[in-house]
C-alpha cells in the first residue's frame, strides 16, 4: 500500500507494515535493556553497562538524525521520513523520538502524589498515552499519533 497522504511530487514509497513497526520497536527496547546483566558483575558491572547505554544511545541518536533511524528501524529496514520524500530535521525526530515520551513521563512524576479524583483520572489517562498512540497505527496510511504531531511517516527502505 503506497503511503496516501504524500503530495503527487514525493518519491514514490511503500508504509512500512504494522508488524515491521511493532518488531523495530521492540528491538530498541530489548538494546536498551541489553546491558542490565552488565550490572551483576563484580567490580566494574555498572560502569560497563553504563558505557554500554552511552554507546547505545549515541548509535540510536546519530542514526536517527543521519538517516531517520535507530537500531530497530534499520535492522527492520524502515525509516522515517517527511512528507516530501527527505529526513525530517533533527528537533522532529528529537521531539518524536524521545521529547513526547518524556514529557508524559515528567507529567505522571509531577502528579503521582496528587490524591484528588481529578490528579488520579489525570495520571490514569497519562498511563494510556501508549496505547492511544498505539491504536492510530490501525488508520489507512499507518500512522501513530507521533507520526502524526511530527509530520513524518514510517517507510520500507529501498
């Protein structure tokens, strides 16, 4: 299925599957809990698997702003691009990538001592950002809510 939403003038390219999608990220999240056995050992554990979390999170960084992917995402073979075809510019894919998760994440953290009814239906709600972002995979072009507020789309690599 080609991506429906480009304008007439952008290469043409195939919406990577939901499946493809789903794979790369677990990929990244298995890479990110890769260097927890590092902390078992004795002596330098945790220094280890904090250098190990450096690396990995400089290999996702860069191959996120050089080529619009992480680690997943090319092993899948799929990147993310803008509607026109190129590499969507570096606060884009920060602000995808890592700048709307945390940003919940800071919400939930702030209000998780909140007892009033209104605080507690607010985290409640915060804790199912995931799946309502989720769930828009499930429209026609394929795209996330992410995807949507960055204006990129998740395509198959050539």
């Amino acid at each position: 299925m080609t991506t429906s939403s480009l304008p007439d003038d952008a290469p043409e390219v195939e919406a990577a599957t939901r499946w493809s999608r789903l794979a790369a990220r677990l990929v990244d999240g298995l890479l990110f809990f890769a260097p927890l056995p590092l902390l078992f050992m004795p002596c330098f554990g945790s220094l280890a698997a904090l250098v190990t979390w450096t690396g990995i999170l400089i290999a996702q960084v860069w191959l996120l702003l050089d080529r619009g992917q992480t680690l997943g995402k090319q092993a899948l073979r799929i990147y993310i691009m803008r509607s026109d075809g190129g590499i969507p510019h570096a606060g884009w894919l920060l602000l995808r990538e890592f700048a709307l998760p945390v940003l919940v994440g800071t919400l939930r953290a702030a209000g998780r001592h909140d007892p009033s009814p209104v605080g507690q239906a607010f985290q409640f709600l915060l804790g199912f950002t995931w799946l309502i972002d989720s769930l828009f995979i499930f429209s026609p072009t394929r795209r996330c809510l992410h995807d949507l507020v960055a204006g990129t789309h998740v395509v198959k690599a050539g």
